[in-house]
C-alpha cells in the first residue's frame, strides 16, 4: 500500500464530488481529479475519495541560502534560510529556470523521506535565523510546510515562500496559522500571458499578495522578464500600475534578467528593457524597485527615498555595505 509510504500523506484541503472525484483547493487550478489519479501538478491523488499529496518530505534539496538570493530585499537583510523544494509544479513556463526539478514527476515508491525535524535541525546547525520553500513551487510541499513552520515558529526561526502566488486562499490562510511570515510572488505578466502562456488567471498572485499584506506577512513581488513574453512596454507598464493599486509604493519590486532555460531559447533579457522597467516604476511613484540577475548594476542597491542615498548596496545577492541604523535611518 502506497498510502504506508512516509512520503504520501492525506492533504487537508479538498471537497468529495457527488461523482467519486475530488476537488483539490490548494491552488486555484481546483483540480477535480478522478478516483486513481493525479491533479494537474502530479502531486495529489485521489484513492478512495480522498486527497493524497505524494511528495511529504520528499526533498530535492536541503540547502542553506542568504535571504537576498530569493530575492527578499527587505526581511531579514544579510540572514540566511535553510531552503528546501521537493518535484514538480502546478505552472507549464517553458522558460523555467528550476526545469530539473519542477519538470520532474514525484514517484512515492522510490521517495525518501526527510522529516521537518531533520531540517530544523540542519537550520540550527548552520545558524540560519529561518526556513524557505522555494526552487520549485512551494505549493508542491504545502502540507509539509504547515508542519515545518509550527516547528520552525517553535525555534524562532522564521518562514517564506518563494511562490508563484497561485494558491487559494483557504491555503493561504492555512500557511499564515501554521507561521508564514514571508512571501515572495513571481509575476510572470500580464492576464494575457497568464490566458495564453499558462492557461491561468492572472488576477489570482495580486489578490493573494494584496490578502498576505493585509494579514501582516512581509510580500515582495518579483518579476522575471521575458524576451517576448513579458519584457514589452506594455507589459511592464501593466505589472507596475496593479502593484502600486493592489501593494502600494512601499512594497519592494525585482525586475530579473532570464537567461535561456528548458524549452525557450530566445536571447537573455536586454538591459535596456530592465532598466526600462526601473525607471518607470520609480517614475509612477514605487519606492522600493530594484533589479535582479544584473550583478554590479546600480539599481541593486537601496536608496533612500528621503535624501537619495545609497543606503544598501549589493553585489549581486550579497549585501556589501549597510548604512541604516536600529531605527531605520540612514546613516
Ligand atoms: S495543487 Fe496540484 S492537484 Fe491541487 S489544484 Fe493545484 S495543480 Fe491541481
């Protein structure tokens, strides 16, 4: 029996339908899935009319990472996560740039299992100040991270998701109880993209980012450009104008230059077209934009948007200068 398996768990979130299928609720593509098989992600299964998730522990990686490689820029600056991912991904990008992990199908019966213990202690070990579910869509690993942060929270470490927002908002909510205290939501462009590209509604990250700020959870945005996907004008200018109505100016925007990856080919994203992206947003009044993938380039760094300062500068993800006091001032 698979379900003996420590890798494959009952999920919480999930409706019986009248004709034996079940409806998965913890994306919003709401998988209805038939007695037997999986949901879109491939890693729930309904047997017997419950949901099953297929990937509890199974770990693709254990990892410590500085927070800013995420990119949080404004939680925990200069900390470190032990980050964790398992298989697979409820999103078809054909630019992925994690292919080898989230292109791959969970199989339970070659599985190995890490408990969240186990990663706790690892965290501890390295003297991370808190845990991150990221490299492939963190959803994937939804019922373990409600396990690990109630742990995580216990050792007063805290937890992120590096996520494509595409949750539902009773998941949501799930993971803020269990002690989400970061997210960070990759937009991947306007609702024509998410319509064409990747068969999804693109209104569904904004109203979990704009729902995880009010719940007191620290968002970011990030938004990976595209060549001739999500690098246009046009695009950009939509991204910018539903960050500031949705988050506000203070909320923190990356900007990242793709590079080729699994089935898209088109060339690297042109400077140009980032630096495009930045002027704009701190044009139309975004406090906090920044640029991510551009090692050296100056909109890494943190401005004051006071005096002008540079108040954090970086290097690629490392933080190379710090002139901020306690108090939040510049120095
Ligand atoms: S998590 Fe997977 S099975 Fe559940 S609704 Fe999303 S894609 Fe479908």
């Amino acid at each position: 029996m698979l379900t003996n398996k420590p890798t494959v768990r009952r999920s919480p979130l999930h409706a019986k339908l009248e004709d034996g299928r079940v409806e998965c609720r913890i994306c919003e593509r709401r998988c209805k899935i038939p007695e037997d098989e999986r949901g879109y992600c491939r890693t729930r299964v309904n047997w017997g009319g419950e949901l099953y998730t297929l990937t509890y522990g199974d770990l693709s990686a254990v990892e410590s990472r500085p927070i800013e490689i995420k990119p949080f820029f404004h939680f925990w600056p200069g900390s470190t996560a032990i980050t964790i991912s398992t298989w697979s991904c409820n999103f078809p990008c054909p630019w992925c740039q994690n292919w080898h992990i989230s292109k791959t199908i969970p199989n339970p019966e070659t599985a190995s299992y890490t408990p969240p213990e186990y990663v706790i202690s690892k965290a501890i070990e390295h003297g991370d100040e808190g845990t991150c579910v990221s490299f492939n869509e963190p959803l994937m690993l939804f019922e373990y991270s409600l396990d690990l942060f109630k742990k995580a929270r216990e050792k007063r470490l805290y937890n992120t998701y590096v996520s494509n927002g595409y949750m539902t908002t009773e998941a949501l909510e799930l993971l803020t109880k269990a002690g989400l205290d970061g997210l960070k939501i990759d937009v991947k462009g306007d609702p024509e993209v998410y319509r064409k590209v990747l068969n999804a509604d693109g209104t569904v990250p904004w109203r979990n980012a704009e729902y995880a700020l009010k719940r007191g959870i620290h968002v970011e945005i990030v938004c990976l450009l595209v060549t001739g996907i999500s690098d246009s004008e046009e695009v950009i200018d939509w991204i910018i104008e539903e960050h500031l109505k949705r988050l506000g100016p203070e909320t923190p925007i990356h900007f990242t230059r793709y590079y080729p990856a699994y089935r898209y080919g088109e060339p690297p994203t042109k400077i140009e077209k980032l630096e495009y992206a930045y002027e704009r947003a701190r044009k139309e009044g975004v406090l906090f934009p920044y640029l991510g993938n551009v090692a050296g380039h100056p909109y890494e760094n943190t401005y004051c948007p006071g005096c002008g300062k540079a108040v954090i500068k970086r290097y690629g993800y490392s933080v190379v200068k710090y002139k901020i006091t306690k108090d939040k001032r510049c120095k």
